[in-house]
C-alpha cells in the first residue's frame, strides 16, 4: 500500500485534485499496525483510486506556463463567530445561524466553521465564478491552508474539499484563500454577528430575507 501511494502521490503532482483523492487512501494506509499487514479497500478506496487512474491518461504532463486566468475584480470575504457565519460579495451577502442552519457545527472549534462559511460562499456563487480566479479573503490562517492545499486529516474536512472541487470542476473556475487581518474584514464580521442586535447599524430586516434561510430570519425577526 505504502508503495501504491507513492507513485500515486508523484502522479498526483499533474492529475487535477489528486492530492484531494490521496486522502482517504493515506488514511486507510495508517490504519495497519505493520507496513506487511494486508489492508482492504473500501468503496471510497475504491473509488479514488478509479479516479486517479482514470485520469492518469489525459494528465500526463505538467505545464511550466499555465494559460492566464482572468481574476474576478471583487474579492469574496468571509467571517465566522461561535454563533453564525457570513459571505460578503459584491452586492450580495449570507448569513447562517449555526444552531439553527448547522447544528452539527455549533459545538465545533471557530477553524472548522471558517472552513465551511467559505465553502458556503461558493455553494451560493458558483455560478457567476465561471471561468475565474476568485480570491476568497478569511481571518483564518488553519482555513486557509487547508483549502489552498486540498487536504486535511479530518474525514468532515475533507468531504467539504471534495465538495468545494466538484463546484470548481463543474462551473468551471479557480479559488485561492488569502489571509487577512480581522481588522479589516469588517463587512463579513457584522454579517457573522447579525444574532446581535448591535450590529444591524442601518440594515432593515424587509431585506433580510434572500440572504438566510427561514429559521434565521424568524430568530432575527424575533430580535427586531
């Protein structure tokens, strides 16, 4: 197995999400107490390997100068707080409520809500991305090495990379996570803390509505 994956992992280096698809497989290696013990592919296993293998063909070369791709103007930005997250881009934004949107994710540490508030924005946006560069900016520096290198040893993280790589492959775009300051990600703060009342400043809840789900708006409509 450990032989398998190292050619697999230099392979990987020109097969399009290849070190996203190496994962579960690394995973599956680390499961044995002894290199010289048998090891079993499961389904996911099986898959990825069917994956990699399939692509093997019409990726077999790594171009030294890759065709520009034209960077979308507005950048996406990105902010999470133990209560909600939110995506700010261009005239659009989302809010999400993690209690009620996510439950699962309310009791999770700050990196792992992050992460999925910047896969949220592209689940929202992916559509308008086609044929981009979008720079997603976060105060994250865990998200956003863990989304730029497509890997992580948490089996939920990386089902929301694998998902984050089918939105890029199917629409068609490119997505790279920078670090900023939380000083100046002011926008996607207010939106994360819309549970507080301190931070609608100048919003008015009739147009709330498109940018959260119905659960959120009931709660901030009962706050309002």
């Amino acid at each position: 197995m450990q032989r398998l994956l190292g050619k697999l992992n230099w392979a990987a280096r020109v097969v399009r999400g290849g070190s996203i698809f190496l994962r579960r497989l690394v995973t599956l290696a680390n499961s044995i107490k002894h290199p010289h013990h048998h090891v079993y592919l499961n389904l996911d296993a099986g898959a990825d390997l069917l994956w990699l293998t399939s692509l093997l063909p019409a990726h077999n070369c790594k171009t030294l100068f890759p065709s520009s791709i034209p960077e979308l103007p507005t950048p996406v930005l990105t902010d999470a707080s133990t209560s909600g997250g939110g995506c700010v881009w261009d005239t659009d934004w989302m809010y999400v409520n993690w209690a009620l949107d996510h439950p699962a994710l309310y009791p999770l540490k700050i990196n792992y809500k992050e992460t999925f508030t910047i896969v949220l924005a592209a689940c929202r946006w992916a559509p308008f991305w086609s044929g981009y560069r979008i720079i997603v900016k976060s105060v994250s520096q865990v998200a956003a090495a863990i989304l730029n290198k497509g890997s992580s040893c948490c089996p939920m993280i990386m089902t929301w990379i694998c998902y984050l790589f089918w939105l890029k492959e199917y629409f068609s775009f490119s997505l790279f996570v920078e670090h900023i300051p939380g000083s100046i990600n002011t926008l996607a703060d207010i939106v994360s803390h819309l549970d507080d009342v301190r931070h609608w400043g100048t919003l008015n809840l009739r147009d709330f509505k498109p940018h959260m789900s119905a659960l959120s708006l009931a709660l901030l409509r009962s706050k309002g």
